[in-house]
C-alpha cells in the first residue's frame, strides 16, 4: 500500500513563499491522478491543484497564477509551489493520490469530486502572517 507524506509547511509572512512537497513510500506510476488540498481551521476541505498524468494541470481560482503543481515520478514527488502567500491560505494541505479515479482529473479541485481520491497523506500545516 502506497502511503503519501507531506512537508514543507511553515510560517511565513503575507507576500512569502513556500514550497510543499509529497514524498509516497511506493512506487506512483505516472498514471496516478495527484493533487493538493486544503483545510483551514473551522472550514471545509477544498481543491487547491491537480495533475494528471500528462501533466495537465489545473487550479482553485483562489491560487491560480500564484501556486504551481508539479510531479516528478521519478522521484515519487508531487510538490505544491505557492508564490504571493497571503493570510488566507493558511490552513492545513494535504496531497492526494489514485492510479485509477472515475473521473478527469481535473475535476478534483472540486471537492465534491476530490474527496474521493484513494491515498491521503497526513497533512502539512502552513501559517500565512500579515
């Protein structure tokens, strides 16, 4: 069983950068479906990334043009670069996995469809001060 683990999180102040990482213990086949997700405190999860397994990507509105997925299966990575940080991306991220998702991959930044992905790692908190 493939167990995905995050790091990277931090404090940093409003306008800094942070780049996550999601190192699985297995082997992730460049058909996985990843992607990253966060919770903020007293909020509901949310889609932030996905990529697919051509390396498609695709983002929530609220990030677009300030992060940047990326994955290098080679490496069993998937990293998260998040550029212009500010006090409202402070929450919790996790990276998700699954090597045969029903739907596009895409449509994860949806959570209503994300939720379902297979593999979930544990989470990396990031700590956005203005």
């Amino acid at each position: 069983q493939v167990q995905l683990v995050e790091s990277g999180g931090g404090s940093v102040q409003s306008g800094g950068s942070l780049r996550l990482s999601c190192a699985a213990s297995g082997y992730i086949r460049s058909s996985y479906c990843m992607g990253w997700f966060r919770q903020a405190p007293g909020k509901e999860r949310e889609g932030v990334a996905a990529i697919d397994t051509d390396g498609i990507t695709n983002y929530a509105g609220s990030v677009k043009g300030r992060f940047t997925i990326s994955r290098d299966n080679a490496k069993n990575t998937l990293y998260l670069q998040m550029n212009s940080l500010k006090p409202e991306d402070t929450a919790m991220y996790y990276c998700a996995a699954d090597h045969a998702f029903r739907a596009p991959c895409d449509t994860i930044t949806n959570i209503e469809v994300g939720r379902y992905l297979e593999l979930w790692g544990q989470g990396t908190l990031v700590t956005v001060s203005s």
